[in-house]
C-alpha cells in the first residue's frame, strides 16, 4: 500500500497539536475523494434542517467513539453473533444518536469514491460540520484515520467519562488520553449546545450528596424550572432539558457564562468552578468568545487524534456498522 507522505511545515510545528500523526494529512482526499468536504456539510445541512438536536449528538457521537480504545469509529458497529459493540453499553445506550445521519453520508461517499474514506473520517468531518452549522467556529481537520475491526462494550464502561463523576476522575481520564486540563474545560463547552436526560443531574434538584436538599450552589430560579420540568418520580428520568437554556440550538460561549452564574445543567459541568484553575479558563471564555473558538477547534483537533489507525492499520469499511467481509482468493 502507498503511504501518503506528510509535509510537516513550520505551521504545523508552531499551531498544531503534537498529537496529530505524520501519517495524517489537510490534503489526505484531496485527489482519491475531492467532493469529500462538501458530501459531509451537505448531509450535515440537511439533518439539521429536519432536526436540531441533531448537530449536538453528532457532534457528541464523535467525543463517545473517541474516548473509548481512540478514534476508529468502533462505536458505530452493530453488534454481531462474535461481537458485543459499544452502542448498549451505559453511557451509549438510548442515548447516543446519530448513526443513520452517518450511514446515509457514508453512503452518498461511497457512491463518489468507493472504498477509499473512512467511517472514522466521515465522523470527524460531521462534528466540524455540526459546530459550524450552529454558529460554532471552523477548523483544519487532518485525515487518513482508518476503521477498526472491534468494539468494546467493557471499554466504555472503563474509559467514558460520566456525568456523576468528580472533577479528579474526569481529569485522569482526560489525561489518559493523552489530553490536558484546558482540552477538558474547552471540549465541555461542547454542552453550548444539546439536551441531557433528566436523571442525568436529577439528584441537584432532589437529593444533592445524599442530603435530602437540592444542590444549594444551584440557581434558585433555574431549579424551580428544573423541578417543575424533572418531577422526583422515575418517569420523569427521560425527559430532556436543554445544557444551555438561553441558546440551545447555537453555539456560542453561554454556556461558560451559565458555570459563572451557577447555573450549569450537569454537575460535571458546575464543578469547573469550584477549582481555581479551571474556573479561570471558564472566566476567560465567557468574556471572549473569540478564544473559545480558537481553543476549541485546537482541542478538536487534539481528540480527534486519540488513538487514530492509518497506513495499513484498521480498514476502510464499506458499511458504517459492520466490518468488512473477508474474501478469499
């Protein structure tokens, strides 16, 4: 197989994220699948358009399949007879959307150029395409990953960050991947959009660390409106309640402005601020969008690269949700 040969310049040396690897490319495409870029936005755009919700779960699908075993679009496999994927695994179940918006660009690609991009690609493509649609910034996506041929329901259990975790734990997790404490406060700013499921935080409104109280640092008038949205009764666990209650749909920096004003839907997102040095960086970005702009699409860039197969590792899958069959000669 012919690898592509990457130029490393002086940009890329001085901007770009160390983790990206040298066998990933800006220009990787630009001669097997030219259209590439504009197949991606055009699905993208049209999902959108009959589903606004979906920009944060595709843009969500991508941090899920990345922080479990890397960016290999493991996530996206059906499971099989030999093969327990990642889509039912806690975290992931009825809750992670988006795979037929995948499937139907995946499929549109492989009328163009078959069998030369990858699912793991097409997915990073979309996120990029996600923010950007929502008013969000845009940023230089090297390519070349390459698919796996495996999941692990086991894994995510293991590597998922979870909404119910403290700051410590997310932050070794973060870590784990090769990521600092700023690529945590930027990507969570990925909640400037989105829903969650109210059992998510319901234990702020009712039973805030098994106090029999609601979480006291929450705001007064957005816990009335959460109560009244997430009774304390089981039925009410699937309900959705926007991240972002003034802008759901758009993507901009209130979201920081919200943590400021004590009134983050998750706790995993509050707790930014009761450490000094995440706090900082959310004082930052709610005053100067533009930063969070410029830092997200580098965080971006630095989660799209946990992990990556290239050269002949992994395979370029045909069908999203299922490995390639093997033929014999």
């Amino acid at each position: 197989m012919e690898h592509k040969f990457c130029v490393v310049t002086l940009f890329c040396l001085l901007f770009l994220s160390p983790l990206v690897s040298c066998q990933l490319d800006y220009r990787f495409y630009d001669a097997t699948c030219p259209n590439l870029t504009r197949i991606v936005q055009s699905g993208v755009w049209s999902a959108i358009a009959n589903d606004s919700r979906i920009a944060a779960s595709l843009l969500r699908l991508h941090f899920h399949d990345c922080f479990v075993n890397g960016c290999d679009a493991s996530l996206l496999l059906d499971d099989t007879g030999s093969l327990v994927g990642e889509k039912n695994a806690p975290g992931n179940k009825n809750s992670v959307r988006g795979f037929e918006v995948i499937d139907k660009i995946k499929s549109t690609v492989e009328e163009a150029c078959p069998s030369t991009v990858s699912c793991t690609d097409i997915v990073t493509l979309v996120s990029r395409a996600a923010v950007y649609f929502s008013g969000g910034p845009y940023w230089p996506v090297p390519l070349g990953r390459r698919d796996s041929t495996t999941a692990s329901e086991n894994a995510v259990r293991e590597q998922l960050p979870s909404p119910f975790e403290p700051l410590e734990n997310i932050t070794a997790k973060f870590t784990a991947k090769g990521l600092d404490i700023k690529d945590l406060v930027v990507l969570s700013g990925a909640h400037t959009i989105g829903f969650a499921q109210c059992f998510t935080f319901k234990t702020r409104l009712f039973n805030f660390r098994e106090s029999g109280k609601p979480d006291p640092t929450l705001d007064a008038s957005l816990l009335q409106n959460l109560q009244s949205l997430c009774p304390n009764q089981a039925d009410s666990d699937t309900q959705l309640a926007p991240l972002d209650p003034v802008t759901s749909t758009k993507f901009d920096n209130i979201y920081f402005k919200n943590l400021v004003n004590n009134s983050g839907l998750l706790q995993s997102d509050q707790v930014l601020m009761g450490n000094n040095r995440t706090a900082s960086m959310v004082f930052g970005y709610s005053k100067f969008p533009f930063l969070f702009y410029r830092d997200f699409g580098a965080s971006m860039v630095n989660m799209a690269n946990i992990g990556v197969l290239t050269g002949s590792n992994g395979e370029i899958r045909k069908n999203c949700r299922a490995v390639n069959k093997k033929t014999t000669a």
